[in-house]
C-alpha cells in the first residue's frame, strides 16, 4: 500500500492506452477508453482497453458500465465484469446491442446510432479487497430473521 490507496502494476500494450485514473475527488472507478475494436457484429459490440495489470492477490477488479449507458442502446454483456488477481491479459469490454425497434418483416432491429467508439470512455473499474471465505456445512441455520427465507420482492410486503 502507499500513502495515497493500493499501488497496481499496469501495461500499456497499445499505443493509444491510457492509464486510468480517477475524474473527481471521491470517485469510486476509474474509466476505462475504447483503443480497439475487436468485434462489431449487428448484435455485439466488443473494444479492447490496450491495458493490463498486475491486480495484487486478495483484490478484484469490478468492470461496471458507466452512467452514459443509459443514453446507449448497449448493455455490458456479462453485467458486471470480475478481472481476477492471477489475470494479466488484456483488458476488453463487450456490449450486447439492443433491439431498438422491428421491421416490416417483424425482425428485431439492432440500434446503430449512439454506441461507444474508439477513443470514449466506455467502463469504469473499481477495485476492492475481498474476504476469503471459507463455508461450513451445516444441518440447519439454527436461528430466525426478520425476512426468513422470503425472496425476490419479498422485503416489500
């Protein structure tokens, strides 16, 4: 650790990469720009970063979509990306296009306009530290909440 949070080995393996980093005081991710398109089909959507790193043993890194998703007919494909500590390749993001509308035919109609292009910010990552878990197999909890085993919109009742 230094003085100022968790120091992380990273490469650039592009000529264009940069080094992410934080746009206000207090952010949570860093951003992540587009170096390279790898894959641009009617369906998907895919860019490399032109980064690796060296994420140190008990921390991930979290890929999350940024904010400006929401002005995209993209979805980050697998949600939210998990970049493991034993990793060192190239960083890259995939979006799953979104039907926007349908044609004549009834066929979906993949939206084109507004993506992310080489050069924008399309992702942000955050890195955190997490705990080691090790479960325990048991007959039963043994003890009563609250919520008991209500689930999906349960809390809201």
């Amino acid at each position: 650790m230094s003085r100022n949070g968790l120091l992380v080995n990273i490469e650039t393996c592009h000529e264009n990469a940069e080094v992410p980093e934080y746009q206000q005081d207090g952010d949570a991710g860093m951003d992540l720009k587009a170096v390279e398109k790898k894959k641009h089909t009617k369906t998907e959507l895919w860019f490399k970063t032109g980064l690796k790193m060296a994420i140190p043993r008990g921390y991930v890194g979290l890929i999350f979509p940024r904010s400006s998703i929401s002005e995209k007919p993209l979805l980050l494909s697998n949600s939210v990306g998990v970049i493991d500590s034993g990793y060192r390749g190239e960083i890259e993001v995939r979006f799953d296009k979104q039907v926007t509308g349908y044609k004549e035919d009834g066929s979906p109609h993949y939206g084109d306009i507004f993506q992310y292009e080489v050069g924008d910010r399309i992702a942000q990552m955050i890195i955190i530290p997490y705990p080691k878990v090790e479960f325990v197999e048991t007959e039963s909890l043994n003890f009563d909440t609250s919520r008991g085993s209500g689930g999906f919109g349960s809390t809201n009742t």
